[in-house]
C-alpha cells in the first residue's frame, strides 16, 4: 500500500521537510509516503480565485490514479481519532489499496476533486496552516502505523 499526498503548494520551509522526512523514515516499507506537490493558481489584488482553484484541480487530477483510493482533506470533512484512522489504515492495506490523500489550497479544494474522493477528512475544526497539514498528517500516519503493529509509540 502506497499512500500519496497531493497538496496545493511548494517550496515548503526547512522545518517542515525535516518533520516529514523523520516520519517517511520511520515508516515501513510496504507503506511509503510522498508527497507530490501541487502548483498554487494564481493570487494577487486583482486575480480570480475562482480559476486559481480551478488551474489547481486540473493539476491536481492529472496527478490522481484511478486505482488510488482518494480521501479529501476538509474542515467539512468527518474528524476521525488514531484509533479510527488506524482502522481505516488498516482495511486499506487489507484491501490492498493506494490512497490519495488531497489538500487544497488557501480556499480549500476544486469541487471537481472533492467529488472524485471516496471519503472526506477533517484533521482538525481549527485552521492549521498547509505547510503545518504535511507533518501532522505524516506524524499520523506513523501512529496509526504503531498502533496497528503494537509499536510502543502511540502510548
């Protein structure tokens, strides 16, 4: 099982590449996790949001399998505890399925992606900031993984 993170935005600061790196690596081999990233739409005073979200999506669903089990990263989305996540991880990797989990720009994701998931997320009920999304969900991944092998981590 493959998991993919799709998310609006690049050139991410130091910080965050060192937090991600540190949970990609404890991670097991059967379960990689990249992160492929989305070129942000044009903003500026005058630029239209509406096309930025779309030039975004269209990126972004080029990028997406169609074998990929696609999740939706949204504040209107289902809030899920470890616990859930791990059990969602793990009938995922009995299914044998990749997942695609997608993240959208400052204005969320193009309706056109959040109908193509199959579930939709909510990390958290506060706004975080997207380079901020990259290492909890990576530090997640990793203690749903623990959690699921018995690893001693997620006590």
């Amino acid at each position: 099982m493959k998991i993919r993170l799709l998310a609006v935005g690049s050139r991410m600061p130091a910080w965050v590449e060192a937090g991600v790196e540190e949970y990609r690596k404890r991670l097991p081999r059967e379960m990689p996790f990249e992160i492929v990233e989305i070129a942000a739409g044009a903003r500026g005073k005058n630029a239209d949001v509406t096309r930025a979200i779309q030039a975004e999506g269209d990126r972004m669903l080029e990028k997406l399998r169609d074998q990929e089990h696609i999740v939706a990263l949204e504040v209107e989305g289902t809030s899920w505890s470890t616990e859930q996540l791990a059990e969602r991880l793990g009938i995922w990797r009995q299914e044998g399925q990749d997942i695609a989990l997608v993240v959208g720009g400052p204005e969320g994701l193009d309706p056109r992606v959040v109908a193509r998931a199959r579930q939709s997320w909510s990390l958290s009920a506060l706004t975080l900031p997207h380079p901020l999304v990259r290492v909890v969900l990576a530090e997640q991944l990793y203690r749903a993984w623990s959690l699921l092998s018995g690893h001693p981590y997620h006590r």
